[in-house]
C-alpha cells in the first residue's frame, strides 16, 4: 500500500494528522496510514495532493469527518470493563457520596471517547442498576467522540448482538427489545440518561463543546492517550484535570496509567487496577461498598480481572446514602479478597487452592444471591481450575454454567471446546467452535482449531476451508499481533503454519 504513496507523503500525512485529531501514526504504521488515506480519498473522490493540501490550513468539516470517521473506528461492548464498574459501585462511589465536594448531590460522567456509545450507555445501565441507593441524586453523563458516523450510532441505541457479547442475559432482557437481524434496541428511559456531543480532544477548550459548564465527577478516557504523541498527550490531561472536581477521577485504559504523570493527578491502586485521582496524595478511607437492588450483571470471562458485591437486604435503604457509613467491614469486601485471592492461586498454580476459595463465593447467600459483577469470570475460571487439575466434569459444568450466563460470549464457547477436546468428545467440541464462530465470524482461533479438528475427522474440504478463513483473517493483521487465545503465537508465525500446510492443495 505505501508504494501508492510516497514515503515523504505519508511522513506529512502523520504530522498533519497529529495535528488535526492527535492520533500519531509512527513509520511502522505507515502501512495502515496508507491504506486509511487511500479510503478517505476514495471516499471524498479527490487525490492524496488535494487533501495533503487542504490539511496545511483550516480543513473543512467534510474533510475533518472522513478523516475521523476512517481514523477511529472504535472496537467496544457494553460492560466492557466490570473491573472498573465494581470499583466504581464499590468504593468511587461511595467516597463521591459520602464526601461530597458539591453543595448539591449530582454525580457527572463523562466518557472522552465514547465511540458508538456502548460505555455511557454501560454506565447509565449500572447506574439505573443502582437507584434504591442514588434514588436522591441527579445523575448526569455524557458521551462523545471525534467520529460523527459512531455517534450517529450511538444516539439510534441499536446494536448487534456482537457489541452484547460481553453482558449477562439478566441485563439484556431488561434492558434491550430483540429486533429481527440479530439486533437489539436499547431502552428509550436508559438512552435518554446520556447526552452526546462531538467532541475533538485536540481543541483549545471542552466546555462549549460538550455544551457542559460546571465540573465533572469522572472522566473516562480509555484507549485514546496511547495513540495520542507525548506533547499533545500532557496538553489532554492537563485540560481534563481542568474539568475535573477537586478528588474528581480520571479513568484510563489498563495500558495508559503511566500516560498520566501531571502532579495534579495521583494515582490510586485498587483492585487489578489503577485509576488517578485529582489532589495530591492522601490515604483512602476504608468505605462499604453501596447497596443496590439484587439485580445483578454477570461478566464475560477475561480471566485476569474480579471483584465482587452483594446487594442489601430489602427494607435496609431507608437512610440517606451520606448519613454515617455502616460498619467498616461489610461482607462483600471479604468475598472480594477471597476471590482476588482465588486469582492469585490460579495465577501461581494452585488450582485446587484456587477452586476452594471460588466455591465459597457460589455456596453463599443463596435466597440472596450476591450480586458482584464478576459472576461469570468466578465461573470460567472454575472451569479452568478444575480443567487445569485433570477433573473435566466440573470443568465442563461450571463452562456450562457460564455460557448460561452469558449466550452471546463466543470465547466461553472456545472455552468449552477445549475442556471437551480433552475429554475426546471431538465432534462435541466442533460444535462448540461452531457457535463461537457464529458469534464471532473473526475469531481466528476458532477458526484454526476447528479445521485442526476437522482434519483430524478425516473432514478434508471442511479442515481446508476452515484453515483458509483462518489465513484469511491472520493476513489482515499485523504480523507482529498476537491473537487471543493463540498461546503467545504471533500472527505471522500462524500464517507461515498454515502456509507450510499446503491449505490451499485440493
């Protein structure tokens, strides 16, 4: 693709886009670069030295859309983080509504770089999730990006079961009406919760833009600073520092924390996660976790991350939410230690520790069950536990027990097809992949393991084609990717296997 562009071009390219959006496109992506150009001028049928050119000064808006709207395509899902959403019912939260920092009792969102709409919505959910405990306090989010075409998405509140992939069938059918093609439109009482405004992290000033004047309680700006260069990057944080209220929080990716290294920022460490705090340094006071409704949403198995809540008991709300704190050391918070403890032990090997530690978790509360969002995650990693120590059975039925929870997950399903693998229940096992593919028609993996096996089943032409989808996807990637589930395998090291398979012989 660069041989259509010269290398000094594409070099111009990536400062004048640095300097319009602040995406920064280093030389080893000037391939995707490249091919991102050839489609925006496809797209605003011109030539790459008219658009060089109009990109020297004040672009107009169409040229600023096609650009942003081929730039950012955003790969997101409702609840996608339930690491983040657990901390947030279970400590933010409460440190927000227990020491206040406003004369009125308003929390504010806002999600910097919201793509087609699936995280403000994921908060509006949790929050709605949590109204016997905010019943008194006004809840305002926000939710906006540089790209028009997602937020057009984003304010229709339809979407495929694709971006569903990730939430517990509980929250789906109270939350989404099914519509024909496999979509689902959200609540019109949850889309109404968020406001949505374009928004580009490079301008001078927020506030008009988000058509929003007073401070912010939590800003989440996930997956943007690392694609942001360094002096463009310090101008962002400085500006979303400016927004925030004093002890205001700054949520960001897992990968970006060390982005954020303004001294109005600290960081604050909590469970499998770091998110920033806007005031110098200080200790957090131990806070119970609030209360909510024994709704609860289950997680999708990431098989690294965790935490835990329980809801209250009915008729136990009654007080105000900023009267005195309850006892320090609620039950849930020990539930959550011992299922971090649990993560820990698998992590390091011992599964049968691992195991005993999750059991607790599910044989607990029963006419009230707990309501942690990580339900599913204690599943799958269950499943690998018991797995991991030879006994497929319970491995078997806890993966089940999963996919129960979540039907849309297409890597509980890859899941499963391993444990039955082991068991030698191959044509089981293709039918598991089978499912997954057909959540996920791009999932590489699925897709080698079930020609693999469809070899093995002296299935020829079905293993062949199997593999070619798998060549397919993996020559669409970086070869230096390394895809889910491939054993640390790179991209490129998939497709010499493959190739050196003759695949492609009849």
């Amino acid at each position: 693709m660069t041989r259509d562009i010269p290398q000094h071009m594409l070099a111009e390219l990536s400062r004048l886009v640095a300097v319009h959006t602040g995406l920064h496109f280093p030389e080893k992506k000037y391939p995707s670069l490249a091919k991102t150009m050839t489609s925006v001028v496809r797209d605003l049928g011109t030539d790459i030295h008219q658009l060089v050119q109009s990109l020297y000064a004040s672009p107009p808006q169409e040229i600023m859309d096609a650009l942003t709207t081929r730039l950012t395509v955003g790969e997101t899902y409702f609840l996608r983080d339930k690491n983040f959403f657990q901390i947030l019912q279970d400590h933010i939260l409460r440190g927000i509504t227990q020491h206040p920092k406003r004369h009125s009792k308003k929390i504010v969102f806002w999600s910097a770089a919201c793509a087609t709409g699936e995280e403000p919505y994921s908060i509006a959910i949790m929050m709605d999730q949590m109204l016997p405990a905010l019943r008194d306090w006004e809840i305002i989010i926000l939710g906006s990006d540089i790209n028009p075409s997602a937020l057009t998405k984003a304010k229709k509140g339809i979407y495929s079961n694709w971006s569903l992939r990730g939430t517990p069938e509980k929250i789906i059918k109270t939350y989404f009406t099914p519509l024909p093609g496999n979509y689902f439109a959200l609540t019109p009482r949850i889309k109404q919760m968020v406001k949505f405004q374009k928004v580009n992290l490079m301008a001078d000033h927020y506030r008009p833009l988000l058509d929003f004047y007073d401070t912010i309680d939590i800003i989440l700006c996930c997956n943007v600073l690392m694609y942001i260069e360094d002096t463009a990057r310090n101008r962002v944080l400085r500006k979303l520092s400016g927004l925030l209220v004093d002890n205001g929080w700054l949520v960001t990716g897992p990968a970006e924390s060390g982005f954020v290294n303004r001294p109005e920022f600290s960081p604050v460490r909590f469970p499998s996660a770091l998110y920033h705090r806007k005031g110098p340094p200080r200790q957090m006071p131990e806070t119970a976790p609030i209360k909510t409704r024994s709704r609860k949403p289950e997680e999708r198995p990431h098989f690294r991350t965790t935490s835990e809540k329980t809801p209250s008991p009915k008729g136990k709300l009654a007080r105000r939410i900023t009267d005195k704190a309850p006892s320090r050391r609620a039950p849930e918070t020990p539930k959550h230690d011992r299922y971090q403890e649990a993560v820990d032990d698998y992590n390091h090997g011992d599964y049968f520790r691992a195991t005993e530690k999750l059991l607790t978790l599910f044989s607990e509360n029963h006419s009230n069950p707990p309501g942690f969002l990580m339900k599913t995650e204690s599943m799958i990693l269950l499943a690998k536990s018991y797995a991991n120590m030879g006994q497929l059975a319970p491995a078997r039925e806890w993966c089940e027990k999963a996919i129960d929870t979540e039907k849309l997950n297409p890597e509980i399903y890859y899941l499963l097809s391993t444990i039955l693998q082991s068991d030698r229940k191959i044509d089981e096992a293709l039918k598991a992949l089978k499912q997954s593919i057909y959540l996920d028609p791009e999932f590489i993996m699925a897709h080698f393991t079930l020609g693999m096996l469809q070899l093995q089943k002296d299935m020829a032409p079905e293993g062949r084609k199997s593999l070619q989808n798998a060549l397919a996807l993996l020559n669409m990637r970086d070869p230096e990717d390394i895809p889910p589930f491939s054993e640390g395998m790179t991209a490129g090291r998939l497709i010499e296997t493959l190739k050196s398979m003759q695949i492609n012989e009849s």
